[in-house]
C-alpha cells in the first residue's frame, strides 16, 4: 500500500459514526471518497511556479477559510495535504472546529518536513500554492492545542500513518 493509500485509510478511520457532511478541503482533482463534498479554492488546471500543473474538481468552489456552511453544521473536515499551505494553521483550525458540530470531528494528514522538504527552503512559500508551516509530529499537537476553541476538543490521534512522510492527526469536538 502507497503513502497515498495509508492517508486515505487513515482519515476514512476517523469519520464520526453519523456524518451527513463531510468535507474534503484543499480535495484538488479527487476527493478522498465519494460521499465527501470536495472543497477547493481552483477549478481545472492550475500552474504551479515551478512549470508544472495540477487540476482541482471541487463540488464547492471556495478558500478552506472562508467556509459557506453554518457554525455547528459540519460533521467531518478531513484536510490532507494542505494546512502547511495556511500562513496561520492555529486560526485556520480554530474556525474550523467552530464549523463542527458537537461530536463532529477533523482528520489531518500533513508532511513530516523531516522526510521532505522545508519551506524555509523553499521559495514557493511566497505564492499561494507553496507550503507555508514545517510539521513535525510535536509542532502539529503544538499548534492544535494553541487554538482558541482548545478546551472544546479532545485529540483522538496523533501519529504517523505513514513511514518517513506524513503526520496525521484526528480531533473531535466535544463542547
């Protein structure tokens, strides 16, 4: 099973028993499973700096922090693969939690920085597309138990679903 594959078993996991909406944020061109609404940012093909292209196919065209659903209304975030991308992940979370509702949860998969590269290093974190957060499995519980909303979750996982490459968290909101 591919890095990929791990990810996707990993969030899948984690989907609260009742969960009438699922959101896959940052989906690009596939969503993680068929019965999430996918949410993206861009539709169609994209370049990137580097030369290279990517596609999005979201069902809701819309930035991952500026969601159009009510506060308490969301049953499962799952966001792979794109919170390093956020220039303040702590916010960007916390607004998140306040879309869920209670029992409602959020699954995580970011990069190991470690296993590939840091955007310290990397010029693409000046675009909107480039990483703009290094994670390591300490820096992610770091920055989940910095958000406002702390005290209405309860960390359900943090660990590595992957080898070398990835870091997955799942958080529940319990108030």
């Amino acid at each position: 099973m591919g890095n990929k594959e791990q990810e996707v078993e990993y969030l899948l996991k984690w989907a609260p028993e009742t969960c009438n909406l699922a959101l896959d944020l940052g989906c690009g061109e596939t969503k993680i499973a068929d019965w999430f609404t996918g949410v993206d940012r861009t539709r169609g093909e994209t370049a990137r700096v580097n030369g290279t292209t990517f596609k999005c196919n979201p069902d809701v065209l819309c930035d991952i922090d500026n969601l159009p659903y009510e506060n308490g209304t969301v049953d499962y975030i799952v966001s792979s693969h794109s919170l390093e991308h956020i220039t303040n992940p702590i916010e960007t979370l916390n607004y998140w939690v306040e879309k869920l509702r209670v029992g409602g949860r959020i699954g995580i998969i970011v990069p190991d920085w470690r296993y590939t590269w840091s955007c310290e290093n990397d010029d693409s974190r000046y675009n909107p597309d480039g990483h703009k957060h290094d994670f390591t499995p300490p820096e992610l519980e770091r920055v989940i138990k910095s958000i406002r909303l702390c005290e209405n979750i309860k960390i359900l996982d943090l660990s590595k679903p992957t080898t070398d490459w990835s870091i997955g968290a799942a958080i529940e909101r319990v108030v």
